[in-house]
C-alpha cells in the first residue's frame, strides 16, 4: 500500500490512501452535525464545521505519530522502514521484516499504545489547564479521549494488531517457536474480530445502525487481515531459511547488445522460453532485459531499436548476494519496487528471482510441511504477493 506522497518525516515517507480522503469526510461530517452539537449547544452553525475539521485533521495527525514511534523504534533495531500510510481505518507502518526475536517484537508494539496513551493524557491535561473559549477545551478534550481509545483498541490481543504482537511475543518467548506463536496470536485476532462482529449486530439490533455497522466492520476487517497477515508471517519464515542462490534461476542465455528488439524477442525470449535475460556474456554481464520492458516500447520501432538502449544496466539492476536469504531478495524488491532481483557472487551474476519464483518455494514449501491442498496453497501465495504490510491500526 503506497498512496499518495505527501511528506517525509525524520527520513520516513508518510503517504495517504485514496481511502483515508472518504473516512476524512465522514468523520467531519459526523463530528461537525453530531458530536460536537449534541455535547455543546448554542455554538454558531461555522463554529461546529471548524472543529469537527481541526479535530479531524488533529485525529489523523494522532495516527501518524502513533505509526511514527511504531517506526522509529522499528528503525532503531535495525529494521528497514519503507514508509507509513494512512488509509480508510488509520495508519499502517510498512516495516519491512518481521523481529527476529519477541523481545524486540514486544518493544516495536508496544510504541505505538504507549505514544497514544501518552498523547491521550497530554490533550486531556491540556483541557483541564487551558482556560480559553469552549471550543478550545471541547477539541482537547476529544483528542485525549480519543488517543485513549486509540491505544486501547490497538492493545486487543488480536493478531495483527499491536495487542496481537504482545500476545505473539509472549508466546513465543514461552516456547520458542515464532510460527507456533504466530498461530496462536492469529487465533487471538480471528477471536476479537467476531466479537466486534457480533457486539456490530448487538448494537444494529439496539437501533445503533452506524455505530453496529462500523463496528461490525473492523471487526471482519480484522478477521481477514488476521489470516492473512499470518499466511504473511509463515511466507516470510520459509524464505528465511533458504539462501538466494538455491532459488535463483540460471540464465537461459545471453542477449548481444546490438540484437534488434525483434531479433531478441524472436531468437530468444520465444526460443528459449524466457521472462528476462542478461545482455552481454557469462563472464561480462552489461546489464538486464525483461519483456516488460519491451512491451513498453513502441511496436513499430522493434526493427531499429538495438537491445543495448533499452536495457537496465548492471549497476542499477537490483542485486543481492548469493548467500544472502530468499527473504532478503523479497525485500529488495519491495523496497526497490522492482520484479526481479540479480544474484551475483564476487561481481558475478549467477543468476535471477522474481516474485513468482518466491510465490512457488513458498507455495511448494508450504505443501510439503502441511501436505496442503492445491486450492488453499494457491490462495496463500496469492496473498503472500501483496505487500507484507506489517501492522493494520484501526482509528474508530
Ligand atoms: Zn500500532
């Protein structure tokens, strides 16, 4: 989940989701025609819609500072952040490697309620001290209450929400077993997203409809991104234990940097059954062509235009070390947005991966543990090619 770039913070890019701009106005327009009016009256009509905005905007900011410790402490112990996004239910951090140990698994999680807690009780110290106009002391007051929600909300112990990693470290300090761990805390999240499910069709019945539908919600939301946050997990830990070099595929060939597209795509990629191929020779790679970068260019000039000009040279090929692990390259080619990533070895280049590639260790790696069917094999890999997010927050 990418979004729109908006600004980038201590060296961290905070992005906004087409989403978040529906849930903003929602929000100001629950604000500014219910909330405020039915807790303060005789406010003028102006009065209500510039709070409900400043509130608004202000809850968000929350968000982002609550994901902003998430990341920083992330960052910290080494773990690469890409960037964090705010969507339709709050923030996501994009940090791009699960902990290596519960430990540090617990302090990652536990950032994130601890800031909104902090933050909730400073908004409403701030209310009791300030002695301004209403208006003033309402926004302040909505803020620490619901920063306080916030960091509540997040703490149940569902996987993958902040109380849900708690739960994971804890197991998984019990036993040692992180995937073991993962699938209880991924019970955990399944457990808590009925239970809001179930307390949406409670309120629906008690006339609540908004709240119950909004409820109820999250609650599936979070069901689904229980499951397939662990498929996630489970993906992540196979590509761990299994180096680059094992999964990469050997060149099928080597194209001259003076072929004609055409002349590639008949003489070698048709041929020899290829997706991308190294251009030059064995001992002397210049650089890397793949057919998506053919189809980008103009049909009609494939007869004239030479491999050598729309190749992407070596140097800018994404690449990782041969003993480097399969989940490194994962990372690479998210963090580079790339498909395929270069194994070299003493500044050779062995050989390549794409995400397909990946998709099929895990997809075989996981038949093989669990003597799955096709069909739910399939449907993990299919999730393990989104981006391996890493926690959901939800904003109610
Ligand atoms: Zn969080």
């Amino acid at each position: 989940m990418r979004g729109i770039h908006i600004v980038r913070l201590f060296g961290i890019d905070i992005s906004i989701d087409p989403t978040w701009l529906i849930i903003l106005f929602l929000l100001v327009w629950s604000l500014g025609a219910g909330f405020f009016p039915t807790l303060y009256e005789g406010w003028p009509v102006a009065e209500y819609w510039v709070v409900a905005v400043v509130a608004a905007l202000l809850l968000f900011g929350s968000v982002l500072v609550h994901e902003l410790a998430h990341s920083l402490v992330a960052r910290r112990h080494g773990t690469p952040v890409g960037g964090i996004t705010l969507f339709l239910f709050g923030g996501v951090s994009r940090i791009e490697r699960e902990a290596d140990a519960p430990g540090r698994e617990a302090v990652m999680a536990v950032a994130g309620p601890a800031t909104s807690a902090v933050l909730g009780l400073f908004f409403l110290g701030l209310g009791q001290l300030v002695a301004g106009p209403q208006t003033v002391h309402a926004l302040l007051m909505y803020l620490g209450v619901i920063n306080l929600v916030l960091a509540t909300f997040n703490l149940l112990p569902g996987f993958p929400l902040d109380g849900g990693r708690l739960l994971r470290a804890a197991l998984w300090k019990l036993r040692g077993d992180m995937l073991w761990a993962t699938r209880g805390a991924t019970y955990g999240g399944i457990a808590v997203g009925l239970g809001l499910v179930a307390l949406g069709f409670v309120l629906l019945l008690g006339g609540d409809f908004l709240g119950g539908l909004w409820i109820g919600f999250i609650g599936w939301i979070l069901v689904q991104s229980a499951r397939s946050s662990y498929d996630q997990a489970v993906a992540q830990h196979a590509l761990s234990r299994v180096r680059a070099a094992r999964i990469m595929e050997r060149p099928k060939g080597y194209l001259p940097p003076d072929a004609t597209l055409r002349g590639a795509v008949e003489d070698y990629f048709l041929e020899l059954d290829a997706r991308c191929l190294p251009v030059g020779a064995e001992d002397h790679v210049e650089g890397l062509v793949c057919l998506s970068d053919l189809r980008r260019r103009d049909r009609g000039d494939w007869g004239r235009e030479e491999v050598r000009e729309v190749m992407v040279a070596r140097d800018d090929v994404a690449q990782v070390d041969a003993k480097a692990s399969a989940a490194d390259a994962l990372q690479l080619m998210m963090s580079r947005d790339v498909n395929q990533v270069a194994v070299v070895e003493n500044g050779r280049v062995l050989g390549f991966i794409d995400r397909g590639r990946l998709l099929r260790y895990v997809y075989l790696s996981r038949g093989r543990e669990r003597g799955d069917g096709e069909e739910g094999a399939s449907r993990d890999a299919e999730r393990t090619s989104r981006d391996t997010d890493r926690g959901v927050d939800k904003a109610a």
